[in-house]
C-alpha cells in the first residue's frame, strides 16, 4: 500500500492505487504548463488532482478560514479547482507535456 505525506496528514491508498506529491520543484516539472496540486493520484479507470486545505490548521486566519468554508458551501471552490487544472499548453502530443 502506498501512503502519501503531506503536512501532518497521512494518506494510505487502496491496493491498485499509486500516488505521489506534485507540488515541490523536484516532483512539479509542468510549471509551464500546469499549476502545481498537493498530490495525483492514479485509480484504474481515473487520476485525481487533489488539493488539500484545512481551514482549522492553527496558523490560518479565522477571516480566511470562514471565507474558505463558505466558498465550499457555495460551490465556488468547485469552479476554482477546475480551471486552476486545466491544462495551458501541455498535451499528450507535445514532446514536454509528460
């Protein structure tokens, strides 16, 4: 089983299942291309981009924290994600891109 390490939080993913950290520059080399998530995580029939924020973490600002809450609660972290991902420039076909 392969567990993911970010922050404090432990991840164990399930058998068939391979992830990794792509938001450092030694595992990010699409920056010309793509922003950076905290991990993708490969499943047989997907990859997930995962981004993970925790609003109650003791460093973050009460104003920040409800902003996030009620960003989530509306929906609008849905479309920030979405397009914080899509890709700008990087294809399978271009020779960089992978």
């Amino acid at each position: 089983m392969t567990v993911l390490v970010e922050g404090d939080l432990q991840i164990t993913l399930p058998n068939g299942a391979t992830g990794r950290k792509f938001d450092d520059e030694k595992t990010h080399g699409l920056s010309h291309c793509m922003k950076a998530v905290d991990l993708i995580i490969e499943l047989e029939d997907r990859i997930l981009f995962v981004e993970l924020k925790d609003p109650e973490h003791p460093a973050s600002q009460p104003k920040d924290s409800q902003e996030f809450v009620n960003k989530f609660l509306a929906g609008q972290i849905d479309a920030d994600l979405k397009t914080k991902y899509r890709s700008h420039g990087c294809s399978p076909s271009s020779p960089d891109a992978w």
